[in-house]
C-alpha cells in the first residue's frame, strides 16, 4: 500500500526499512501512498471526530498496528476580525496548534512516528530538538514504553518544553552545541547504536504532520485558502502540508492548491537566502541566532522538500526580525487573546511585511499557521514586557496605583 521513494534518485525501498536518507544517494525519502486505492470519501469523514486519525486511510501504518496517540489535532481554526481589520486583508484565520497536547504540533507527527517505531520493532527512540519536538518526543515514548533519549542545546531551550521532556521521563543531554550540532550527533548515534531517529527526517513523522493541511481545508468546509503561512525551521512542517494537500488533490478532495509561504527569523534564514538564490537547497547559516529558539537552525535538513512546496505552489519565502516577531506576538495576545510562542508569530509578523510589500494580496484568505503555545517559553515574555506594578498590602494605596491605570 505504500513504499518509500528517494527524492533526489527516485529510487524505491520497502517500508519495513529502517532508513532516514537513501543509502544509494543521500537524498531524502518520502512516503508514497497509492491514492488511487483510498475510497474514503468527504461525507465518511465527516461522520468522524477530529483528530489526526479522521484521516486514517491517509496515515501509512498497516491495519494492526497499536496506535500510539493522545488525541493529538483536531485544534481551533480561529476567526481573527480584529487582526483582520487591523491588516485590511479579506479573510483571515489562526491555525493553533497550541491546543495540542503537549502544546504544539509535533504532536501530529509523533503520533505516527511512534507508532511506526513500534511496528519497525524498536526499543528505543531519540530526537535531537530546539524543545518541542523533544516534549512530544517524550509524551508519546512514556505511552508507547519507549526509551526516550533528547539531546537540546545547552541553554537555548525555552523552560516549558524542557520541564515536559523532563517530566514525561526522557532521558535529556544537553549539548554544548547547537541545534544543528545535536541533530548531527543524534543521528550518528542512532544509525550506530540500533535507535529509532525521530526527527523531521524521518519520512513517517511528516505523513501525520500532513493532517495539519487537511485539517485546515476541512474546517473551511473543503474551501482551500489562497495562502498558508508557516514558520520554518528544520522544513518538515511546510513540506508536509504540502504533501498532504497534493494527496487530497490527487485523491479529489479539493480542485486548487495554496501557495505555501514559509517565515524565518533574520539571524537564521537559509532558507530564505536559498530561496532567493534560486538554490535547491541550503548554504548552512554558521552560528544561527534569534530570540524564536523554536527555529534558531541553520542547516534545516528538509530544506529541499520546502524549496520544492513554496515554488511549486507560487508562494514566496520572507525573513523577519525579533523586534517584528516580539510585536507579532502581542499583537495577536491583545487583539484575539490567542497565546502563542515567539516562532509561531513569526507568520503573523511575516503576513504583516508581506502585505506591506504588496508580496500578498488583501483580497486574499490567508491562513497563518501558530505552531506551538505562548507557556512553552514564558521567559522571553516577561523579558520582553514591563514588569509588572508592585504595591503594598493596603487598600488605600492600591486605589491609588489603580486609579492611575484606569
Ligand atoms: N514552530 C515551532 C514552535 C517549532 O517548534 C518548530 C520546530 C517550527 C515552528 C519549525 O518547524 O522544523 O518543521 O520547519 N521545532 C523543532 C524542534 C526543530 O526541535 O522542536 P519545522
């Protein structure tokens, strides 16, 4: 029912391999499903709950497998009209995956990785994380009876993702490196120690994060949006969404496709750079650096599968800085009361410059996809913000403070 297919060769391996890369080439794999063999049609699915596995006959495991989940997706598409009106674009929608369970979209892909890792028979699994996928890492091993190893970069992890690592009973190294130091490391001691590598890389991961794009053309009742915007980091969620909706397409689902718009932060954009160039894929950015920790990379290793979703479907790579993302951020906590960490409003910063540019259209119905929740790093809240009033314990000096705020 489905095979695994080099991008770069085009050559084809049985899924019961355990490969991250082709071994003939080095390119990346993907999963190939037969969609000509899926039945399923919108009004079976529409008599399902929410939820990445509404989606099951998309999801590449085989019929008995133990399903790992924590009834992950399934999130809030929000209606934003103050943020709406404030950038004079036609529609306008927040994809918050904050609401999953361990507060960011991970969660879709582990739910899939994890299953695959038992069905592949492993005993162990490992990531390497800037923090979220390490969190979600964690929750799905503790179900499944996994042994789960993280290695973070030392001192760059926002504190809520690493107090769940540590709390869901990952085993957590932090390293005296980057990112990109500790996902190299990671997979060199996976390939050699017999574990099972769950970053991006793993193909199985992304065909769960495909259910973020079908979630979205489903809420708007099988409307697709114009535009989906997508913070971008190591690449695997942009070019999951994309695969996922090429599958629909495919499948018949829906008759047009979006353009896939992909943010970084300034100090950490090969790919926007790569992009620019007309490159196939990155020239790695030494020493990355912003206050957006969740995407502080500088050799994304999907980048190719990114570059390939943003041109084929006419979208367009942006760059924002910190200031503009730290804005962003509050912008959509004041006006909307949705919460959401400093990466995921790098799509809400980026939709505002790109608007500006005229790079997008106001008559557009634009999407912006918020990646993880506003508690994952508290810390750079209250270091961005005013700290707050202080006053004794005394009525008549609290009316005072009070009356000056009012
Ligand atoms: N937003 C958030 C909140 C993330 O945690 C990440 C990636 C991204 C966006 C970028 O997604 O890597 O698929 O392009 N976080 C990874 C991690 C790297 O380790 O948690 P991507």
């Amino acid at each position: 029912m489905f095979d695994l297919r080099c991008i770069k060769c085009n050559a084809y391996y049985p899924p019961e391999e355990r490969i991250y890369t082709c071994p003939k080439c080095g390119g990346l794999l993907e999963v190939v499903l037969e969609i000509d063999k899926i039945t399923v049609t919108k009004k079976e699915l529409d008599s399902r709950w929410m939820g990445v596995w509404k989606y099951r006959e998309f999801m590449p495991v085989s019929e008995t497998a133990r399903i790992i989940t924590l009834t992950e997706g399934g999130t809030p598409l929000h209606v934003v009209s103050n943020l709406r009106e404030d950038f004079r674009v036609k529609e306008l929608y927040v994809k918050n995956e904050g609401a999953n369970p361990t507060g960011s979209f991970k969660d879709r892909g582990m739910t899939l990785g994890v299953t695959k890792a038992l069905e592949l028979g492993a005993s162990a699994v490992a990531c390497a994380s800037t923090g979220n996928t390490s969190a979600s890492l964690a929750a799905f091993a503790a179900v499944a009876r996994l042994s789960c190893i993280v290695l973070l970069p030392t001192g760059k992890t926002a504190m809520g993702k690493l107090s769940q690592a540590i709390l869901h009973g990952a085993k957590v190294i932090a390293i005296e490196g980057n990112f990109d130091d500790a996902l190299e490391l990671v997979r060199q001691a996976c390939d050699e120690m017999n574990i099972y590598l769950l970053n991006s890389v793993n193909p199985w991961r992304l065909e769960g994060q495909k259910s973020l794009g079908f979630e979205i053309v489903d809420q708007l009742n099988w409307d697709v949006p114009d535009r989906i915007i997508v913070p971008v980091g190591n690449c695997g969620n942009s070019s999951a969404i994309w695969k996922g909706l090429k599958e629909f397409h495919a499948h018949g689902f829906i008759d047009k496709m979006p353009k896939i718009t992909g943010i970084q932060a300034e100090g950490a954009a090969p790919v926007v750079h790569a992009y620019r160039d007309g490159l196939d894929d990155v020239i790695p950015v030494e020493n990355p650096e912003t206050i957006a920790t969740a995407i502080r990379i500088g050799a994304p290793v999907s980048a190719p599968k990114t570059l390939q979703a943003v041109r084929e479907s006419g979208g367009v790579m942006e760059a924002v800085s910190d200031e503009e993302i730290l804005a962003a951020q509050r912008l959509l906590a004041k006006r909307e009361g949705i919460g959401i960490e400093p990466a995921s409003a790098s799509t809400i910063a980026g939709l505002k410059k790109l608007l500006e540019s005229g790079e997008i259209d106001r008559d557009e119905r634009v999407v912006c996809v918020a990646t993880g929740h506003a508690l994952k790093d508290p810390e750079i809240i209250i270091k961005s913000s005013p700290a707050p009033i202080t006053c004794e314990a005394d009525i008549e000096k609290l009316k005072k403070v009070v009356a000056q705020l009012l």
